[in-house]
C-alpha cells in the first residue's frame, strides 16, 4: 500500500513537472512577443493613464469604507463597554490614522501613474 502510494505521487509530481515546463516554455517563447503588444497598447490609447485614476479612486473609496468600519466597531465596543470609552477612542484615532496614510500613499501612487 506504501509502494502504491509512493508510485501516485511520484507520477504526479511528474506530470506536474512536466505541465510547469510546458508552460514555462509557452510564456519564454512568446515573452517578447505579448510584451510588445501591451506596450502597443498601453501606448497608442488616450485612457491608457485612466488605471492611474481608477486606482486612486479604489484607494480613497476603501479608505472611506474602512474607516467608517472602525467607527462603527468603535461605537459598538463603546455601547458594550462604555467605561473603557477613552482607550477605545484612542485606538480608533490611531488606527484610522494609519487607514488613512496607506490611502493617501495609495492616492499618491495612482496620481503619479497617470502622470508618469
């Protein structure tokens, strides 16, 4: 029975060798190829830079919902628990902070993405 399974997985690490080489070598053959062409893309289209902006409204629109998550745990946590009212509020400031800093990094990457 352990031979039988050791033989299982032997035959489908092979295979599974055998289909990464393939795809390896699809991906290496035709590398330049696709490159090219999203380069052709990316640089004849007008909206091209629209990813740019996309991605900075992603950004500010998840900061908004993440922060508006916190204060609503925060308001929860404070209902529950109202005499731990000052660390609670405390550790929503600090944490919506910091949602707030990855957003603005997040605005500012996708800012320079369409200008860039």
């Amino acid at each position: 029975m352990t031979l039988m399974s050791g033989v299982i997985i032997l035959d489908f690490i092979s295979e599974n060798s055998s289909t990464q080489k393939l795809k390896k070598s699809f991906f290496h053959q035709y590398k330049r190829t696709i490159m090219d062409l999203l380069m052709t893309l990316l640089s004849t289209t007008p909206w091209a830079n629209a990813g740019g902006a996309i991605g900075a409204g992603l950004a500010a629109m998840g900061a908004g919902i993440g922060i508006g998550q916190i204060g609503k745990g925060a308001v929860e946590a404070i209902a529950r628990q109202p005499e731990a009212t000052n660390d609670i509020r405390a550790n929503m400031i600090l944490t919506a902070a910091f949602v707030e800093g990855v957003a603005l990094f997040a605005v500012i990457a996708g800012i320079l993405a369409m200008f860039v």
